[in-house]
C-alpha cells in the first residue's frame, strides 16, 4: 500500500498552542500504536487506561498479530485506518520503527501523536536522522509530542494517552492543576505525591526529548483553559524559546501562577541533562533572571514543587500578604514556625486579637500563654490540640493557619474527625510534622484536603510553600556567581566586531614608541600605555599596563609594557584617560539556550559594595531591559547612590543594545568590557578581552 496515498486531499493546518493542547486533551478519537494486550505491560497500559477511566472517544488499536486487543478491533498497520478516523495517536513502538509509523499516521490525517520509545539520544543515529527529516517535512500537519515520554494524561475526559505506574493505583482524582514535565520519572512522582496528599491533577504533558512541541508551547496552551488554575513545570532545558514572549504575556494575562523547578543549574547537572536526553542547556544565572523576568515562580525542588501544588488546590487563593495563624505540639515547632513567617516578606504573624484569646481560654484554660504561635504541648490530648487549630481558622485575624502535629502526641483519626468538622467559611488549615518519617496515613489525607486542610511534610516546607504561593521572591533560589571567564579576542578583534561609532575611549594600536607619543600630545595626558589584550587577559598581574601623566615618563613606561608584551606574543596599544565615572563591569555572553545576553556587575572599588548582578536578556525590549537595569541594586548606585553624581543609565543600556545587535551573527561566545565608565553623559568603554 503506498505510504502516501490520499496527501493531495485538503490537510488541516498544523495544530499549535491552545489549539494543540485542546486536542491533546480532548481528542474525538484515538489510535493506539503497539498495543499489548497485557494491561500490567507498559505497552498495555494506555488501552486498559482508556477503557478503565471514561474516555467516551472511538479507540482503534494497531496490532500486526492480534485482531482484538484489550477488547478492542486492531489493523494490523496504520495504512490500513480510515482516512481521518483518530485525531490523536500514542506509539509504543522501537525507536527504528517510529518515523515510518509517523509517516502514515499523519498521511491518515492523524493530527498529534505521543511517542512513547526511547533510542533517539545519538544525534547521529539512523532512526533520530529519520525523525528529523520527518520533522522537517514542509507538508506535514502531525504535532509530536516525545519520544522518551510517559505521555500525557486528562483526567475529565479520560484521554489518557499515557503508560503512567500511578494510574495502576486507580484512577487520578481530577483537579486544577496542569503538570509539565520534560522527565517521566519525576512527573509520576509528582503526580503521586499530588494524589496521596488529597490533591487531583487537570492535565500532565510529560515532554521528553522535545523535538517538536516544547513545554512552552504546551504551557501557553494550558493556561488559556478555564480548568487549569495552576501550572507546575519540572524543566531540563527550554527547548522552544520562541514561545517565550507568549507564556510571559499569557502568565501577566491569566495571573495564573506557574511554579517552576529548573534542573541542570550546575555543570555536572548540565552534562547530566546533555547525556539524558540530548539537550544542552543554559547557565544558571541567565536562566533565572530570564524566567524571572517572564513571571516564573521558580521553586528550590520536586518536592517543593509538590508542595506548592497541593497547598494552592487545598487553601485556594490568598490575600496580599496573608495573615499567618500558627500552633504547634512542640515549643521548638512553635519558633520554627515564627522564624520562617517572620523571615518571609510575603507572610506575616499578627496579633492574636481579644476574641479570639478568649475563645481559645475556653478551650485551654490557663495551661498555655495565649499568642501567635501557640505552644500546645500536651500529648494524648488531640481533641486540645484540634480544637486550638480550629478555633484559630475561625479567627478573624487569621488568613491562613499553619500548624504541627505528631502520631507521638495525636490521634490522626481524632484530629481528622475535628478538623473536618470546621465550619465551611474557616481558614484553611496546612497542617505538618515534627518529622517528615511520621505521616498522616493516605486514607485520612483525601478527607482533610476536601475540608481545605493542606499536609505539607514538615514546618519549614509549609511556610516556603506559602510564602510562594503569596508571591515571595526571596524565597526563590538565589543565583550562582557566573564563570570567570578568560578570552582570546584582544581590544583591536573585539573593536573590529562593532561599530565605527561604539563609545569607546579613544585607543589606538602603538608598534612603537613614537606612535604612542603622538597620540598622547594629540589627546593629551593622561593616557594608558597597555597590552591588546589578545594573549594577556589579566595585564595589571602582569605589568602589562601604565597610566603615564607626562611626556617624561612616557618612554620608559611604554617599554616594560612592550617588553611583556613580547614575551607574550602581545600587541602594544595607547589608549586617551577618560574623566571620573561609575565603573561596570559588562560580559556579553552567548548562552547556548537562551542565545546573548548581557550580565552586569559593578567594577572598581564598588565590586564590594554589591555581590550580586543584572542579567539582560537580549530577546526582552530595550525599554524592558533598561527597565530591570534601574530596578536593580546596580541600577540604584548608577542613579546616585548616597548622594553620588547621576550616571548615564540609558547610554550603558544603548551601548549593550549595540552590543547585542553587532555580535548577534558574529562566531563569538563572549565578551567583556572591563571597565565601562558610565559618565554624567554618555559611556566610555575601556578594555576588552573575548573569545571564540
């Protein structure tokens, strides 16, 4: 049968975005490519899933050797489908049998599928070459989701096109959270951590090798549907930039939050993520700040991660800066839970208030001191313990009510039963252990999360989880110092590369030492007599620069200056003094996953006063980019800084503009002006130093 047959009828054009998500997750009908008859089997599992939980659709099964699988009529090929009979497709096939089978899949009008295999990691392997081609192919309207996925998964519609372990527990609980995951493993884990703990899930789309749709496009997608509240992302690398500018715009539109783990900060995780799935990513600190910018909520880890989706199902929205009530089993538990409130900007701890002290004197008589947090250390009295959280939700002070429980003092099933019992207009409740090794029992976890009573493993995690889903930044992972990098590219090679027009301080190249003299009676003095930079990247270690401040001195410096450079194999170049300004050290570098951008840190004796940076990113608009230049700590020392003269900010962010435009297409991976001099008017770049 000829593979391409029916191409010339009418295509539908290729799925994208919301369009693609809609599909995926509530496609008409689906064809299950490599079927097992064996649910316990992975290949299995996606037709036992489909028939076990609702999916109300047409399934057609492909099986070359069994014409009913799983109950299911099967064709032995794909050709051998109806013309536009399934909408969506997931393939359990070897990696060299997959591009054929996408082929055919998308000649019979099949519009998405999800490759499941493995095996396409070696850029230069055959099946990955074929893959390619096929994904090149102008004419093709199949999205492909994977390989190396577990698949994805809608738990309203059934559309589980998926081999995921958890669904083997039994059905997922629905809920309003979407799960992004480029890792299948990580995903189930997620997704099971949700479950135990009372939450449910709307979507999860576990990615894999991304070569056609990225996790962007899919978060785009997801967060224009109504039954999607929050997004959860666990990220290798981004793989489709391009989406960016659309999630940035969909995050500020929706005011969804999106909860981000982003793995493969370090090198060691880096050529980890490399071996895992062929991606290469990105330095850290670009990373942040880009997705900072963006309107990520980035979040230290999985668990964390896990956290953060079941506190925001459980509690709901909260109020701007939200009003903690805390109670603890344990004095120690009690400080703990005032440290990490009082520590977090988005959260506070008020004051119990009058009534509330007396209905809590009803429940604990003089036992205890009555204030935020409160110390219950009574064991075996759970229903004391219960009663004092649920007198402090009911609180009009209280927002939200942290508290910590043990099995060593409580009775699960009693403190359940009461907290259940709470009126329906309380506060929520996240409630935690005194050990992370002691938890509540699952049985009991999906009654306390249906009264909005959130289990978060221990104190420290409740509060972070809380304190990010208020919006506190400073609960985010802060970023690493960026590489110290040397390079190979002198001042003349990096000058060559910009502008005729780039602000530098005047320089020109001195072979000898009459040239030098000219150009410093043509300027005047001082001037700075140093290395190229080409081979001396560090020229102060090495005496490879002299400022001169007369005619006397010139001869003599430009000589022990000449004389390491020719031991180095250096070029001589003299170079006009420029007038006081704030000095700023400027890296541009091209990061392999998000393309230039420019990191900023401040030079010369105020490289103390600030330890950290300005990360810019060159796909972000210019206004945006100076923007978050003024914003920063640089940016306020630059502005006047405890009565300093105003520097020229919008001519450093001109001259990084410049930079970005001028080597955009030009084989160099970094480089560095140190130091730029940000004047009243205007900038002066001094050196630079770069590489290939």
């Amino acid at each position: 049968m000829d593979r391409h047959r029916d191409r010339g009828r009418v295509m539908a054009e290729l799925a994208t975005g919301s369009a693609l998500v809609d599909l995926v997750t509530a496609p008409r009908s689906v064809v299950v490519v490599g079927a097992s008859a064996d649910p316990a089997k992975p290949a299995g599992r996606p037709l036992a899933y489909l028939s076990r939980y609702g999916f109300t659709g047409d399934v057609f099964v492909v099986n070359p050797r069994h014409s009913v699988v799983g109950g299911y009529p099967a064709v032995p090929a794909v050709l051998d489908l109806p013309v536009d009979a399934a909408e969506a497709a997931i393939v359990n096939l070897p990696a060299d049998q997959v591009p054929s089978a996408l082929h055919d899949l998308d000649s019979r009008g099949v519009r998405v599928a999800v490759v499941i295999g493995s095996g396409f990691e070696r850029p230069d392997s055959a099946p990955r070459q074929e893959l390619n081609r096929f994904l090149a192919s102008p004419d093709r309207r199949l999205r492909v989701i994977g390989p190396n996925c577990v698949g994805t998964m809608s738990v309203v519609s059934g559309a589980h096109l998926n081999f995921s372990s958890v669904l083997g527990r039994g059905p997922a609980r629905a809920g309003s959270v979407a799960m992004i995951t480029q890792s299948g493993a990580s995903g189930n884990g997620l997704l099971m951590s949700i479950l135990r703990r009372g939450g449910g899930i709307a979507h999860w789309f576990s990615t894999g090798d991304e070569f056609d749709v990225g996790a962007l496009e899919l978060l785009v997608g997801v967060l224009a549907r109504d039954d999607v509240r929050t997004v959860g992302l666990f990220l290798e690398a981004i793989t489709d930039l391009d989406w960016l500018p659309a999630a940035t715009e969909a995050i500020a539109r929706t005011g969804k939050r999106v909860f981000l783990v982003k793995i493969a900060d370090s090198d060691l995780g880096q050529l980890a993520a490399g071996g895992h799935t062929g991606r290469v990513v990105g330095s850290s600190d670009i990373s942040h700040a880009v997705l900072k910018q963006a309107g990520f909520v980035r979040v230290p880890g999985i668990a964390e991660l896990a956290d953060c989706l079941v506190t925001t199902q459980v509690v709901g929205e909260l109020p701007a800066r939200p009003r903690i009530a805390a109670a603890s089993v344990s004095g120690a538990g009690a400080v703990v839970l005032a440290d990490r409130v009082q520590q977090a900007p988005a959260l506070s701890l008020p004051a119990l208030g009058t009534a509330t002290r007396r209905q809590l004197q009803e429940v604990l008589a003089d036992r205890v001191e009555l204030h935020n947090p409160m110390d219950v250390p009574f064991l075996g009295e759970t229903e004391t313990f219960a009663r004092t959280v649920a007198t402090l939700s009911e609180a009009p002070e209280s927002d939200v009510v942290v508290a910590v429980e043990s099995s060593l003092a409580h009775d699960r099933e009693l403190l359940t039963e009461v907290l259940t019992a709470r009126s329906p207009t309380a506060s929520p409740v996240v409630l935690s252990h005194l050990s992370e090794d002691d938890p509540i029992p699952e049985a009991l976890l999906a009654r306390l999360a249906a009264a909005r009573v959130a289990v978060v493993p221990t104190p420290e995690r409740a509060v972070q989880a809380l304190g990010l889903l208020a919006g506190d930044a400073g609960a985010q992972a802060a970023a690493e110092p960026a590489e110290d990098l040397t390079g190979y590219l002198g001042l003349p090679d990096i000058a060559a590369l910009l502008p005729a027009d780039f602000p530098w301080a005047p320089w020109v190249s001195a072979p000898d030492p009459e040239t030098a003299a000219e150009a410093a009676r043509r300027w005047g003095y001082p001037v700075a007599v140093k290395a190229a930079g080409q081979t001396i990247a560090h020229r102060s270690e090495l005496g490879a620069v002299a400022v001169v401040r007369g005619e006397d001195d010139l001869t003599a410096a430009y000589e022990r200056v000449a004389n390491v450079c020719a031991e180095h194999g250096d070029d001589v170049v003299v170079q006009q003094g420029v007038g006081a300004g704030q000095e700023v050290l400027v890296a541009v570098v091209r990061d392999p996953e998000y393309g230039l951008s420019a990191v900023l840190r401040p030079g010369g004796v105020n490289a103390e006063l600030l330890d950290d940076q300005v990360v810019l990113w060159h796909g972000w608009p210019a206004g945006q980019r100076l923007a978050t230049l003024c914003e920063s700590r640089l940016g306020v020392l630059l502005s006047g800084y405890r009565g300093q003269a105003a520097s020229d900010v919008e001519a450093l962010n001109t001259a990084i503009t410049t930079l970005f435009t001028a080597l955009a297409d030009q084989p160099v991976s970094f480089v560095e002006l140190n130091p730029v001099l940000v004047l009243a008017d205007g900038v002066r770049a001094i050196d630079a130093i770069g590489r290939k």
